[in-house]
C-alpha cells in the first residue's frame, strides 16, 4: 500500500502522456519534435506503468508479440511510403512532385511526411518498450 498515491498518479498521466506522444507525433512536420520524440513519449507512458505497476502488468497491457507487429509494421509503412515517390515518378521519399503539398501551417501541408512519421513514431514506440522490457527481464 505504499505506492497507492503513485498508481493513482500514473493512472490519471497516463491517458495525458500518451494523446501528448500522438501529439507530437502528427505535428511534427509543423513544429519541433517529430516521430522520434513522439515515440519516445508513447513508449514512455507504457514504460512508466510498467514500473509502477511491474512488469508483468506492462507485458499483459502490451505483450512483445503486439511490439513486434508494431515495429514491423512501421517498418513496412515507412518504406511503403517512400515508394509512393517512386510509383508516381519521382525518387524514393521524394514529397515535392510525388503529391500534392498543402498551405504551410496545416495538418496536412507536408505531403507524406504527415504519415511517415506516423510509421517512424510507431517503429520508434514499439522498439523503445521492447528493449526496455529485454533489458529488465531477469534469468
């Protein structure tokens, strides 16, 4: 019953870590931060309830085979949307030419990078929960 006040508190966080890690994520072409430190959040939501919680709560709430078609599948997205360039007669990742671009400032005014980034945040996500679960499992 000594960490009844810390459960509470990362159970109120955590839905707020989380839409902050989303955040990050889908305005990253639009301000700082981007897929990588959008990632970095998510993962550390799930991490943070892992502590406090152990991690076999943490394996239940996200166990390592949905990581792993997490990881895989951001993968796949990123590389999928680099061929859209390719498919449309312009080079691998290539935004200007390959789709249309909106007016700056929108949500969607970056082209592709709106969804790579998703995929990169994803990838990012999923690899930061799996290493941190690896590295605290005991022999």
């Amino acid at each position: 019953m000594l960490d009844f006040i810390l459960k509470k508190v990362v159970l109120i966080l955590l839905p707020f870590i989380q839409m902050f890690g989303i955040y990050v994520i889908f305005h990253g072409h639009l301000s700082p931060g981007g897929s990588f430190a959008g990632g970095i959040i998510v993962a550390v939501g799930f991490i943070c309830y892992s502590l406090v919680f152990g991690a076999e709560k943490g394996q239940e709430k996200i166990p390592h085979k949905i990581t792993n078609l997490i990881e895989s599948f951001g993968t796949l997205w990123y590389g999928l949307m680099g061929l859209v360039g390719v498919l449309r007669g312009a080079g691998f990742l290539l935004n200007k030419g390959a789709v249309a671009v909106g007016q700056p400032g929108n949500l969607f005014s970056g082209g592709l990078i709106f969804l790579i980034t998703f995929g990169v945040g994803l990838k990012v996500a999923s690899t930061m929960v799996t290493l941190f679960f690896t590295l605290t499992e005991e022999e």
